[in-house]
C-alpha cells in the first residue's frame, strides 16, 4: 500500500501525493452479503461565538449478521485534510466480512459536515468525535461493555489519525476515560505547531500544500497567518503570530501530556521515517509519551519508509520504499497488521501478534531492526562548525547500524536574525556523495542575533545500516527544500563551537 498524503483536492501536478486515504488495500469486489448502509448526521458544539450546532455527518455499514442478539464491536474511520468519507463499502470488506460494523465520518468543515476547520482542538473536532461515541452507544447491534459503552476502534492516517487521538484524549479529560478500546492511527502527529514549523523554521513545502488542500475551511485569521508563515518562511510576529500559537495550542497529544494526562489503551502507531511533514520523532513521542507504561507494554510502533514523502534533492536524500516491519511482524502490510491488532484488543482473538512494547523501525536500505531502547550511547565531539558552506563530518566508518534520534549540542553565534542552518545523518564513501538517510532534515533557527547560546538539536528519527566501505557523516546545510524560504531577507551563517553529538547505536 502506498502511503502518501491525504490532500484530496489538490491540482493534478501533486497527484503523485494523493492518497490511497490509508484505507485497507482491499479489492474493489463487493462484500460478501451486503451491509446495512445507513447515512446521517448528529449534532456537535457550535462554532465559537455561535449558537447554532455544527452538523457531522457519517456513513454507517452495519454487517449483515449483526443484530441486538449478536452484537459486533465497530470501527471507525476518517479521511486526511481535505479529504471526506468514504462512502464504498468495498473499501471495508475484510472488516465487515469479519464481523465489525464501522462508520466513517466528514470532519467539521469537510464533506457534508458543517462548521469550521480547527484542526483537531479538542474542544470542537475533539467533541465532533465525542458526539459520534454516543451516537454509536445507541445502537442495539453494537457490542457494548457496560452501558453507554461500545466496543470500538480506529483506524485512519495523517488526520485521520488525529481524530483518534483528539477524540480519545477528550474523552479522558472531560469523563476521566475514555471509550475508545484500541488505536490505530498513522502518519500523524504529536505537537502540531513543532510538525508544521520546527524551531519556528516553516515546512515551507508542506505548508504550501496542505494550504492548497484546505485552507479555505480554516477562520480567516488563521488562513492569513499560513499564508504569512509560507511566504515568510518563518514564524510570524505579531497578531498573526500570536493567533496561530493560540490556534496550534491544544491540538496535539503534546497538550493533554503536559497537563498529565496518558492514554490506558493499546495503540498501534505507524510513522514514516522518510515523513517529512509528520516525521518519525512525532510518532516517538507520541509511543514514549501520550501511552501510560502499562498501555505501552500493550502497543507496537512500526516505522515505515513511507508516508508524507517528498524527496530531498537539497541536500540530497535517500531511501528504499517499503514496510519491511509489517512482514517482520507476520503481515504483508500496516492494514493487515492494524486487523490483526484490532482483532486482539476487541474480540480477544490470539493472532499470534508479537512485538509489544518495542520500536519496529525500516532501515534506509529496507530491513526491519527492532530496538527496545532508543537511548543514545555513543557520543561524538565535533568541535567548529560554520553553517556558510554545506559540510559534512565524519562520524564513524561502517559497518555500523544507528537508530533512533541524534541531538546535537553546540555553542551557537548568529550575527544576523532569522539566521538557520539544517542537520541530518548521511551516509557515502566521501563527503562528497553522502546523501541525507530517509530524506529528513532538522533545522536550528536564530530570530535574533546571538553569540555562544547553547542550544541543543534533535536530529531527525532514522534507521540505517551503514556497510563496510562507507561512513557516517552529519551533514550541515545552510538550505534545506523542505524549508525554502528560510534565512530572512538577509543571507547568514551560524557558527557553532563546542559542538557534541549522541546517538543510539546498535552495532
């Protein structure tokens, strides 16, 4: 299955973006006995300032077996930004032939769905999915653990992934738990305004095609402020600013963690680590942090080399597409292990899954390394560096396998604003052919001029095996695509002295 953005309104040059909507790759055959199919609408919170309810509308598909006798539990979907439901019951065949219902939904502001597109805040989409819950609770044909409590899951990527979290993560902060029983988001997010601009450097790439894809459903406040923070490259200052840091706030795990809340549910996370939007860090932090030790122990995180996946050419990447872990794991893809995970958390059916609790990661070149720890061990000290010129280190000759995510810490001088420089490992036989592993950059961004603040650099999550006859390098570039439009109007280079670099290395 591909894996590429969910954008579905985009002009036909980003075709090859679009998505396959991370639905299950099923033949486009017709379900077995047909299901009930049922279409509607419930009521949500109004926009704010309003008093009318916003309208979010579903497609239910009840299988055909399933009645207040024999119960199913359900599953539910979402589409990616700009997208909306998905209406084919084909698209679901192995779920409704196993005997789950599901329903899929337009998300507030897409589809036939009302409102105002607020990026999974909790306190609007968070409740869209909160009303959907209790609209499924009243269903007699659907499996309940106690009253007003279905059985249910999700699946879906990218924004489909966040509405599980923002709905689950809702839950747990207005109820105190919440009724979703297992997770199964993809490619999707931990903090939302650290995807989107990192240091406050803008995804200027992303940004510009996610804006393309949506951002007519966003409040016209908000719109402007993208619109500032893609033509700028930057963070903006001012209203602007402050509008979109006020936007971003919650609408993360990222948030409801740092108010002390973790979820208690297995959830099984795919990422890419070639994601440059959405990058395997966040999926990291989402596994290590948004889960309690006792969910962890319970869930899995395979890294794939796929995802929202552009190509790096500057400075140059590479990759080897695939998902190399789901078959390590005993399923020809993510779909099909996101099945069998369901089916053990929702119908206690042994399918023989393994791997809890660990980091299941595709290497550049395509194999699946599993690590239970991603701490660093090794550390490098690399003295000076100048951001002027593209450079890059050497660190370690192979063979050599390293995992995870590298930090950088350095001394940094800027002597102008808005100065930035972009990081990443690579892999070659000379600095002059080492190419970026899985197409990621990182970047460090000075607003205003400095001189020896110490700063530290988290790298970009990586997998990779680098053989005998190559070496491993940091390279430091002052451009990066992914981030075009950076450095101000004014061209500068950062100078970095007592720079140190740690890793996890596994071999």
């Amino acid at each position: 299955m591909v894996r590429h953005t969910t954008f579905t309104r985009l002009a036909a040059t980003l075709a090859l973006l679009a998505p396959a909507a991370l639905l299950p790759p099923f033949p486009a055959a017709a379900v077995t006995t047909a299901p009930t199919t049922t279409n509607g609408c419930v009521n949500s919170v109004p926009e704010p300032g309003t008093t009318t309810p916003v309208r979010i509308c579903y497609i239910l598909f009840q299988p055909a077996n399933a009645t207040a006798r024999s119960t199913v539990p359900l599953i539910f979907h979402s589409h990616g930004w700009g997208g909306s439901r998905t209406k084919d019951p084909a698209a679901f065949k192995q779920y409704l032939d196993a005997n789950y219902g599901v329903l899929s939904f337009d998300q507030r502001s897409f589809g036939e769905s009302t409102g105002v597109a607020h990026v999974m805040n909790p306190d609007l989409e968070g409740r869209d999915v909160v009303a959907l819950v209790d609209f499924v609770a009243t269903l007699d044909w659907v499996t309940k653990q106690r009253p007003n409590d279905p059985l249910i899951g999700a699946i879906g990527g990218s924004y489909g992934g966040g509405y599980q979290f923002a709905g689950a993560f809702t839950e747990l902060r207005d109820k105190g738990r919440t009724r979703f029983d297992a997770l199964a988001p993809e490619i999707t997010w931990w903090d939302l305004k650290q995807s989107l601009a990192p240091d406050e450097a803008a995804r200027t790439m992303w940004l510009t095609i996610l804006f393309a894809g949506g951002g007519s459903h966003l409040p016209p406040e908000i719109a402007a402020g993208f619109v500032a923070l893609i033509t700028t490259g930057h963070w903006p200052t001012g209203q602007a600013g402050r509008d979109l840091d006020a936007f971003f706030a919650k609408n993360g795990p990222a948030w409801h963690v740092k108010n002390g809340r973790k979820l208690d549910i297995p959830v099984l996370i795919g990422q890419g680590l070639p994601d440059n939007l959405f990058n395997l860090n966040q999926g990291l932090q989402n596994f290590d942090k948004a889960l309690t030790p006792r969910a962890r122990s319970r869930s899995i995180l395979v890294g794939y080399n796929a995802g929202h996946m552009l190509p790096s050419v500057i400075p140059p990447g590479f990759v080897t597409p695939g998902d190399p872990c789901s078959i390590a794991l005993g399923s020809p893809n993510f779909t099909a292990l996101a099945q069998r995970f369901l089916a053990l958390n929702l119908k206690n059916q042994d399918t023989g899954l393994r791997g809890f609790g660990a980091y299941h990661l595709a290497t550049a070149d395509g194999r699946c390394l599993t690590q239970r720890s991603l701490t660093p061990n090794k550390s490098y000290r690399l003295g000076k560096i100048n951001t002027v010129l593209p450079t890059s280190i050497a660190l370690a000759k192979g063979p050599i396998t390293v995992a995870g995510v590298p930090q950088l810490k350095a001394d940094v001088t800027s002597l102008v604003p808005n100065a930035a420089a972009f990081f990443a490992l690579s892999v070659g036989t000379t600095p002059l052919d080492a190419k970026i592993i899985q197409n990621n950059t990182m970047p460090l961004r000075e607003q205003r001029p400095v001189h020896g603040a110490r700063r530290t650099v988290d790298l970009p999550g990586i997998a990779v095996d680098v053989p005998a006859g190559k070496t491993l390098y940091l390279t430091v570039s002052p451009v990066a695509d992914m981030f075009a439009g950076q450095n101000g109007t004014i061209p500068g280079a950062l100078r970095l002295t007592d720079v140190s670099l740690r890793l996890h290395k596994v071999r």
